[in-house]
C-alpha cells in the first residue's frame, strides 16, 4: 500500500469491523491549529461497508471505488470548519453539531495528539458496549500515520 492517499479509508474500515471495535458509524478529522481548519478526513458506515472487510486490502481497486461512492464517507470528507482548539467553544459542544450534521444522534468521540502538533478527532458510533476506549485510542494512532488526501 506504500503511496496509497486513500491509506486511511483502509485503516478506519479496519478498525470499525466487527471483527475489531465494531463501530457502526465513524468519522475522522483532523484539527490543524496552526492553519486554523479541522477537516474531515474519512467516514465509515456499517450500512455501507464493503462486502468483504477481509478483502479491501486484496481488491485495493475495488475497495477505493467502493469509497468513492460511499455517501457517508463523502458527507465526513466534505466536512471543514475552524479549529476546534482556536476557539473558546468547548469540543463536545463543537462535534456535537458535526455528529447532526453527520446524521448520529449518539455518539462518543476520542481525541489524540498527531504529529506537527495537529490533533486527531473520531466520532463515532458504537454497536456494542465491549471495547475499551484506551484500546480504541491506541487503534486510531494508526490514522496518524495515513497521509490526509
């Protein structure tokens, strides 16, 4: 996958699957203060997965069309606001609109800090009440090393 700009779309497919965190719904963005701009990085939706999770990365082809015509994942990509950490207005407060935008009426979300002093956001959706939140944090780390097309 070395020079894939879709790396994340493969990374958050994974780390959703039941076979993983099984999370229904997930968005990832990420926040660069320096520039003033959080934009959406990639989506998953269960209701739009892939019809084989173990096959994306065989069938890269495949798998990347399969994203492009994803709604969801387009709605997170065509996401972009202000910072979260340039502004007063408390986080939860912030992606709370972006998950109405996003059509999830509960959510939870995990932050963590990214190289260049940016800061990564995923909020997500889950179906199962099994996963520990620090493992899930460690999970996302992955995206921070995906390159954001």
């Amino acid at each position: 996958m070395h020079g894939a700009e879709n790396l994340s779309e493969f990374v958050l497919h994974n780390i959703c699957c039941p076979n993983c965190f099984n999370l229904r719904k997930a968005a990832y963005f990420v926040d660069n203060p320096a520039f003033n701009c959080l934009k959406g990085v990639v989506g998953y939706d269960q209701d739009e997965a892939f019809r084989e999770p173990r096959l994306i990365w065989d069938d890269a082809q495949a798998f990347t069309q399969h994203m492009k015509g994803s709604v969801f994942n387009q709605k997170v990509r065509d996401c972009t606001q202000y910072s979260c950490k340039n502004c007063d207005t408390p986080d939860e407060y912030l992606l709370k609109n972006i998950a109405n935008d996003l059509g999830m009426d509960t959510f939870d979300y995990c932050t963590w800090n990214m190289k260049h002093e940016n800061h990564g956001y995923l909020i997500y959706q889950k179906n199962d009440e099994d996963h520990d939140h620090d493992e899930l944090i460690n999970g996302l780390s992955l995206l921070s090393f995906c390159p954001i097309f």
